[in-house]
C-alpha cells in the first residue's frame, strides 16, 4: 500500500474533508510499509495471510492483485501463505482465498 494508495471506500472523503486527519494515516501507512527489519515484499506476504485469515474476499483480491503487478509475486508464493492460513485458520478462509487466488492469477 506505498505510494498512497487506500483501498477504503471513504479515503477521499477523508481527504476532502479532513486533511489533518489524512495526513496522519498517509504517515502510519509510511510508518507500517517502511522495510526496515522485513522487506516489502514479505510485508505483502504478510497482508496476504492476514486479509486472507479474516476471510475478506475484498481486500484478499486487492492484497493479491497489487503484490502481483507491483512486486511481481507469484501464484506459488501466495499459495505458501494460503497454506499457513489452512492451518492456523482453517479449511472456509483457506477455501474462499485459494478461489481468489484462482481468479487473480
């Protein structure tokens, strides 16, 4: 999510409306993306897993759609984390992020 790029419905409004309010995000976005003990693209895997874990088919597709045209992911190290995700959270999120994953790539 570098370069100001909020999935959330609402983030123009925000801006708009509240540019204080955006500003703070925009700079815990820099904060969270900042690479410093794990890279970007291991941060990506990361948000993967989480977005998938929650079952959110929504930001599973983003997550997945941007670590694929950004950082070139791969379908093979997606399914990695969607086997992690399989076992801590089981077989529904594990099925519904493995459909998306079918879709995106």
């Amino acid at each position: 999510m570098k370069d100001e790029v909020f999935y959330g419905k609402s983030m123009q409004r925000v801006k708009d409306d509240n540019e204080e309010l955006y500003q703070a995000i925009v700079d815990i976005n820099n904060a969270v993306w900042d690479g410093k003990a794990l890279d970007y693209k291991t941060q990506k895997l990361i948000a993967i897993g989480i977005a998938a874990s929650n079952s959110d088919t929504r930001a599973i597709k983003k997550q997945m759609e941007s670590a694929k045209k950004e950082l070139g992911i791969t379908r093979d190290e997606i399914l990695d984390v969607l086997k992690v995700v399989l076992l801590t959270s089981g077989m529904p999120p594990f099925n519904k992020s493995l459909s998306v994953l079918n879709e995106v790539f």
